[in-house]
C-alpha cells in the first residue's frame, strides 16, 4: 500500500468533508479511499473511524490523528 502526498490539514479537511456528507457517495467513497492510501491504512479504515467510531462524536482532526496512529500487525 502505497502512500500519497497530503498533509495533516489537507486530511482533516477531508475528513470533514465525508463527515458533512458534502458530494455524493462515489465522491465520497472516493476521498475515504485517498485518505486510506494518504495516511498508510488498510482500505476501509478511515471510513470505520468515521462511521463507527470508539468513542462517541470523534472531530475531523480526532479521525486523522486515530488514523496516523495505525500500525499495521506484523504476523
């Protein structure tokens, strides 16, 4: 899984984004996939932080900094 360019800003800005439900699902099917590749977590990883969050009402900069915190479990 490759990383993108994009800073911390950039992200939270787009977590806030999908957060807000602004554009429609492919677009924000769309931005939860670069954010997955953006912040180096498995697909679908960003969009459970968002949608079924451990803690209840998690902010946009809350989802990213969960999100930059993943460490993949060597096996």
């Amino acid at each position: 899984m490759a990383r993108v360019l994009l800073t911390r800003e950039a992200a939270v800005l787009l977590v806030q984004q999908v957060m807000q439900a602004e554009g429609g699902d492919e677009e924000s099917s769309r931005v939860l996939d670069r954010l997955d590749r953006a912040l180096g977590c498995p697909s679908g990883y960003v969009s459970g932080l968002i949608f079924w969050p451990e803690r209840p009402e998690p902010t946009a900069a809350d989802v990213v900094e969960q999100a930059l915190a993943y460490r993949p479990v060597a096996l």
